[in-house]
C-alpha cells in the first residue's frame, strides 16, 4: 500500500483520565510541560529551517511543496540526530541546587 493510499490518521483531541503528576508542586510539573512542548516545537522548527536551506542551496529556490516532500538521506537523519542530542543535552542540564 503506498502513503496516498492509507487512509489518515485521526487522533483524539481529548484526553481521557487524570493528568499524570510527577513532582509534589503541581506548578513544576506545568512548568516541566511547558519546556518539553516548547523544546518539541524547536526541534521541529529547526528540522524545517534545515529543509529549507538544503533545499536553497539545492535548487536555488522553495516552495511548500518542496519542504513537505523532502525526505532527508541518512547523513543528514546523522545530523539532525546529533543536533537533537546536544540541544536536548543542554536543555535538560542538571543544575546544582542553591547553597
């Protein structure tokens, strides 16, 4: 079956159950929320930036259609991987505690 022949996937847009809780203070576990969506966003907004200068330096031009279609190779999967690493890395650093 080709990706144009599946069908789409819808996802609920509702969760269902009691948000899960992980620390004593419900405010750091918003705040802890709030920087994994935020780090998600980034990661995905510098994957499409990336798109968009390869395929500058490619074809001299872009369009939409061109960002959405592009697959990365594997050296440039390496690569995003890698970046990924170290952003995650320096995002969720442990720092010491206040003496």
């Amino acid at each position: 079956m080709s990706e144009a022949d599946r069908p789409a996937v819808v996802l609920p847009r509702v969760t269902k159950g009691k948000r899960p809780s992980f620390f004593e203070d419900r405010s750091l576990d918003q705040m802890m929320t709030f920087i994994i969506e935020l780090s998600t966003e980034v990661g995905v907004m510098r994957e499409r930036l990336d798109t968009v200068e390869r395929l500058l330096d490619s074809q001299g031009s872009v369009t939409r259609a061109a960002i959405e279609a592009y697959r990365p190779d594997a050296k440039v999967e390496a690569e995003r991987n890698a970046w990924r690493d170290e952003f995650l890395k320096r995002v969720y650093r442990m720092h010491p505690a206040e003496q």
